[in-house]
C-alpha cells in the first residue's frame, strides 16, 4: 500500500470514528456558548446552543448554525466541565442550563448525555427546541428536562412550511406528547410583518397552545433584522431583506388574540 493509500484509509477511518462517537452522543457538534437572563429560561443561564437544524426559517438570526460540519466537536466530559463550573453562579441567580441550538434534537444522544451529567450535578435544565424532531426525544431525555420552550413557528400548515420548508404535524405532535406527559412548557412565537402575523394564523398558534394545557407562558418576540448579516456572510438568500421589524401595535393585536385564547401571555 502507497503511504498516499495509508493516509487515505487513516483519514477515512477516523471520519468513521467521529460519525460513530457523534451517532452514540459521545461527543456532540457545539456553535457556541453564551449567558443570558430570564430570556432562555427561569434566572441566570448557562445556553448551550449545539449546530445542524433541519428547519431553514426566513427570519432565522443564526443561520451559520444550520450545518453540524460547522460546530465545534465537544466532548460530554467537557460540556459537563464547563457546566460544574458555572454551577454556583446559575443555582445562586435561580437559572441553570439551556440546550438549544440550531435544533438540538439533531443530537439528542448528546443532549440526553449532557442533560443527565446536569442533574446529576444539581443543575436546572431546559431544552429549547422546534419540535420538529420530537420524535428523537427519548423518555430520559425528557425526564431530565425541568422546562421545555418550544418555538412554536406558526399554526397554520402553509404558513408554516413558508416559514421554515417543513411540516407544521411532528411540533404539534411533540406538543401533545409533553401535555401528555405533564412536562412544564413555555412557547415563543416570532411575529413577522407579512409572514407569520395574519390574524388566522395567530389565533391557530392560540388554539393549539390552549388545548394542550401544559403552557405556562407565551413569550411573543419581535421580529429584528440582527441576523441579516450572518446571512450575507454565508451566502444565503435573505428573503426577509425589506421587512420593517413589527411596530407596538401589531404586537400588542397579536398578544390580544393570545390572551383571548387563555393564555399567559409576555
């Protein structure tokens, strides 16, 4: 065998190696790490945003996590490190740790690892998820999960799939799933002036959350234009490029429509 040969071979068998280590969640594809207050969660947070989504949202303001090849591999170990780290400074301010992404259900047997290393050290966890890919969340991956915030794109089918190239069922279905299982639940809906603010699909986005039961809070959050550059910096076609961000009135109309169907509106 050729030494170009042996280095082929040696490069293709550690590819393997890493799709493998990643398939079995032990080592998982990480954008970035940040902290916020209450904005991710109850309190002071540890957010740990993974890469790769399957959605490909119009008005998304991190599109340079859509691909896992772009992450930067972590191990469990490391991840859990991190987190023991900042563990007094999250109980002391009442938060804890936020997995979100992208979509971290793209990996979830990475956030289930990571999730269980951090109730084990005392650490309140929250997954920030579409729902899209519900289905991957395992029982103990939910029963790690004090909170999920579910991004809850619109109630309309149609409009759904506009907003994101994707089928509205598998986040309703997930829903369901979490009522069903009693798990705490926020929901954040994006208004877009021309896109997802139709009274229709508004008052679908309330009817779904009532019915479920299970939604503490529904966090309506303003449409910006702070992610246009992350998309000019990629290459994508930016198609939200003259939407005006939605002004007081459009977003006190949209809460209205909200709270009319029940729910405890932010």
């Amino acid at each position: 065998m050729s030494i170009l040969s042996e280095r082929s071979t040696c490069c293709e068998d550690g590819q393997a190696t890493q799709m493998a280590a990643l398939r079995a969640g032990e080592i998982g594809s990480v954008h970035s790490w940040d902290r916020s207050t209450d904005a991710d969660g109850p309190g002071t947070r540890l957010v740990l945003r993974l890469s790769g989504c399957p959605l490909r949202c119009q008005y998304c303001h991190g599109p340079d996590a859509w691909l896992m090849r772009d992450g930067a591999l972590h191990t469990v170990d490391s991840a859990l490190a991190r987190i023991e780290r900042d563990a007094p400074v999250l109980v002391a301010g009442g938060g804890g740790l936020t997995v979100s992404g992208g979509e971290p259900l793209l990996q979830p047997s990475f956030v289930a690892r990571v999730l269980r290393g951090a109730k084990e050290i005392g650490v309140h966890t929250v997954l920030d998820t579409s729902g899209y890919l519900g289905r991957r969340a395992g029982d103990g991956l939910l029963d790690d999960t004090d909170l999920v915030i579910l991004d809850v794109k619109s109630g309309l089918p149609d409009v759904y799939r506009a907003v994101t190239g994707r089928d509205l069922a598998p986040t309703l279905e997930f829903a369901r799933r979490l009522a069903d299982r009693r798990t705490r639940l926020w929901a954040r809906f994006v208004v877009v002036p021309g896109l997802t603010d139709a009274w229709d699909n508004v008052a679908a986005v309330g009817e779904h959350l009532a019915a479920l039961g299970n939604v503490e809070r529904v966090e309506v959050v303003a449409f910006e234009q702070s992610g246009r550059e992350v998309w000019h910096s990629i290459g994508a076609d930016y198609r939200l490029e003259l939407t005006m961000e939605p002004d007081e009135e459009l977003l006190a109309r949209v809460r209205s429509q909200l709270r009319a169907s029940g729910l405890a509106v932010a």
